[in-house]
C-alpha cells in the first residue's frame, strides 16, 4: 500500500474571476458570505461587473492575447478578461477574438 500525499489546489496557474479580484482589491467584505454579491446590478446594490467597470486601470489592461497580438503586429479585438463561467452569456458566440494584420 502506497500512501498518497494529499494535494492543496491553490490559485497558481488558474484564471481569476471577479469575485477573487474585487475581493484582493478590498471591494469585498470578507465576512460577508459570497452569496451576497450578485453578477448584475439589482435593487440599487451595486454587481460585481460594475465594481469591476469602476476600476479605471483594470478596464484599460491588454489581455495576454492581445498583449502578444501587438507584440507580433496584430490588432486583437473582443478579447474577454475572464473564465467562460463569468463572462456572460453569449461569450459563445463571440469567444473568437477579430485579429487584424496591420
């Protein structure tokens, strides 16, 4: 019998969503439970995508794709900052990023 060591999975090398991003950026009351924190906007409380959109430095980054896109001479549009999950719907359709040559 061979004993298993038993494995901590962490955030190293997994996309971040806006919960955890918000949250590291003190927008996110810890003692709160998550449940409290909706996607949209409802009922004059503030979602998580307008928390998010009221970062002016976060908003304006390249994603990676875009980031290398410009390296090699490219223009990458419509590039979601997150995971499928949070993005939204109808990320399906428009999940291939537009690469222009310029």
């Amino acid at each position: 019998m061979v004993d298993e060591p038993v494995l901590k999975h962490g955030w190293v090398n997994k996309p971040k969503g806006m919960l955890q991003v918000l949250y590291e950026r003190g927008w996110i009351d810890p003692t709160k439970p998550k449940s409290t924190y909706l996607v949209d906007d409802k009922d004059d409380k503030l979602g998580l995508r307008s928390m998010v959109a009221r970062m002016p430095d976060f908003n304006s980054e390249q994603t990676r794709l875009q980031y290398m896109g410009t390296k090699l001479g490219m223009v990458v549009d419509r590039s979601p900052k997150y995971h499928l999950e949070i993005a939204g719907e109808g990320v399906e359709y428009s999940w291939a990023p537009i690469v222009l040559m310029l």
